[in-house]
C-alpha cells in the first residue's frame, strides 16, 4: 500500500492541474485495498455541476470500476479537508480512511466547521487524518483565491483596455 504522504503527493499533482484549468485547486486519490488508484481534481467550473468535486469524481470512478457503491478497505486521500458532501460520500461509501492536507475553514467537515467522525448514529466512521503535506495545499488553495482577488479588482477598476 502507497504512504499517506505518496498518496498526497499524487492528490498534489491533481491540484495543481486544476489549478492550471481555473478550477478550485483541490486534488483526490483513492487507493483499493487491491492497489488500484483513482484520480481526478475539481472539475466544477469544467463540467457545470455543483458536486463535480475531486473526491466525489473519485469516489464514483472507483465504484463505477468495482461495480459497487461500496468502497470498503479504501483510502481517499485529498489535499484540503472534505466538505459535508462529499465526506457524507466518505460515509456512505464506507470509506475506511481519509487523508487530508489542508483544513478548510468554511467548509471542512472533519472538524473545521463541523465534525462527521463525531456524529452520533451513523453507520460506518472513517479513521480521519489532517495536515499531511499542509502547507502544499494550503499554498495552492492561498494563490489561487489570491489571483481570484486580483482578477475582480481589476474588472473592478475597468480592466486593462
């Protein structure tokens, strides 16, 4: 089995080609018990859908590939704290570990904003492990919003004619 850090390296790489697509720089891996690996990064802009999120994109190729929902015995790694969607994904799918970089303030869902691993009567609970190669993610997710910011404050100003 690949280390936390290998799989977040590959989630890294993810990241930064969403990055180079204007997309929000979150990249995804997730590891079969098998040794198969999925991989893809935020494609919502891309595709137009809400949930078109790396983790969700993920999550629903290694199912579609098994022929079942459930992904027991996986690891999802994921270079920013998974929001309420798709770690409720992480839930149903019964994903056994998530591994994350970066926490995300306004919509981390393994303690920043709320806490999945510690609702009660849930039937399954992901071992959760943050912080793993943080600074790289949370690099990536600080220049982007940053050239965001820069962007509107030229179209703000009138732009460059």
């Amino acid at each position: 089995m690949i280390s936390d850090a290998g799989l977040m390296e590959m989630a890294l790489d993810q990241a930064r080609a969403a990055l180079n697509a204007g997309e929000v720089p979150v990249g995804a891996v997730l590891a079969l018990p098998d040794g198969r690996l999925f991989q893809a990064h935020n494609r919502t802009k891309e595709l137009g859908r809400p949930h078109a999120h790396a983790e969700h994109l993920v999550m629903d190729s290694a199912a579609e590939a098994l022929g079942d929902w459930r992904l027991e015995g996986s690891v999802l790694a994921s270079t920013v704290e998974p929001c309420l969607m798709c770690g409720g994904l992480c839930v149903i799918a019964r994903v056994a570990r998530i591994v994350f970089g970066a926490p995300d303030p306004r919509f981390g869902a393994f303690g920043s904003v709320t806490d999945i691993a510690g609702m009660q009567n849930l039937n399954h609970y992901p071992e959760v492990t943050g912080g793993v190669m943080e600074e790289e993610s949370a690099r990536l997710m600080r220049s982007f919003f940053r050239s965001l910011r820069s962007a509107r404050s030229v179209d703000q100003a009138g732009g460059d004619t």
